[in-house]
C-alpha cells in the first residue's frame, strides 16, 4: 500500500470522487482526505477469512434487508460535503439499500465494517481507517487479526469506540444484526497463518 507515484499525481493535490472515477480498477486506491493511496493485492489467507466471514453474515441475512458485501466495493463516506474519501473496506454490511447508488457504491455511512489486518495494512486499518470509520460514524467496525487470531470488536457509543477483544474459539454477536453469531473457530478454520502469508 502506498500514495500514488509522483510522477502521475502531484502530492499536494486534494483528489475527490470525480477524479477517483476517471481511474482505472486496476490497481485499487482508496482516497482518505484527498490523499490517493494504492492498495495491495490480498493474500490467500485474507480471502479465505474474508470468504468465511462473509458466509456466516451472508447466510444470516438471507430474507433480510440488510446485505454483506466485499471488497472491492466503493464507500463514499463523505459524499454530500468534501466527498474526498472513498474506502473499499473488505466487508461491509449496509442496512439501508437507499445508499446504495446505481449497485455500484454506498453513498455514507454503512452500518457495520470489517477490515482483515495484512503487514501492509496493519497500521493503515487501525490507525487512519479506525479514524474515518470513528469519525463517520460506523456503527461497528472489527478488525480482524490473521496473526493473532483474535478480533478487535468496536461498537459506537456517545461518539467513541469501546472496543472487546474475541479469541479464535470465541463466538462473536454481530450487535448491528440481533441474533446474527459469527462462528471464529469457523472464521479461524483456514489453517495456522505464519506472518509471511498476510
């Protein structure tokens, strides 16, 4: 993951949805404040959890309003004012199909977010997104540790994430949809994750 090459994009120029639609899909960016930052292919072992996580919410929702959704998938957190961020968080969970605009993108705040922790990601997703994501008003963002095997659960109260850590045998309640449990011991399944494969 790194901020676009000099040579194509000024490091001082703010860069918007507009200019974010005129690039190619390949590669990714993700636009946090204007700064255009590119993001790195995911491993196997992040698909794998990002597959096994989504099964487990996906099914829950059968019947049900509210979809699961992976990346690559566009979040403009904030399109009605300065709409110079755009996230493409591994999974997100939206409850309110009106922010999804042409099937293509969610225009706000989605209801719940996972992001799955990689050595090229680790501090992006749990310092800079924790920030957006805080500031946007995410009800629930888990981060997700392939390493650790364990699962930093933030919940949103009073303008603040109080965060529950859940261990690779734990069940987690999904506190955005009642009744929905996800299964770790299912999530963490894949096989022993060694650090050069995240």
């Amino acid at each position: 993951m790194s901020a676009l090459p000099a040579r194509e994009f000024t490091s001082t120029h703010q860069y918007t949805y507009a200019d974010y639609a005129t690039w190619p899909d390949y590669p990714r960016y993700e636009l946090i404040n204007g700064e255009a930052i590119q993001m790195s292919a995911p491993s196997r072992v992040h698909q794998k959890i990002s597959m096994a996580l989504s099964i487990q919410i996906g099914t829950f929702l059968r019947g049900k309003k509210c979809e699961v959704l992976a990346a690559p998938f566009d979040v403009r957190i904030n399109y009605n004012t300065t709409d110079n961020t755009v996230v493409q968080p591994d999974l997100v969970v939206i409850c309110d199909m009106a922010k999804i605009e042409n099937g293509k993108h969610c225009l706000g705040t989605p209801d719940m977010v996972i992001e799955i922790l990689s050595e090229s990601t680790r501090g992006y997703d749990k310092v800079r997104k924790f920030n957006v994501y805080l500031e946007a008003g995410v009800s629930e963002y888990w981060i997700v540790d392939p390493i650790e095997r364990i699962v930093n659960v933030h919940i949103l109260r009073d303008g603040n994430y109080f965060i529950k850590p859940y261990g690779d045998t734990d069940t987690i309640p999904v506190h955005v949809l009642e009744g929905c449990m996800v299964n770790l011991a299912e999530v963490f399944e894949v096989e022993a994750v060694a650090a050069e494969d995240v």
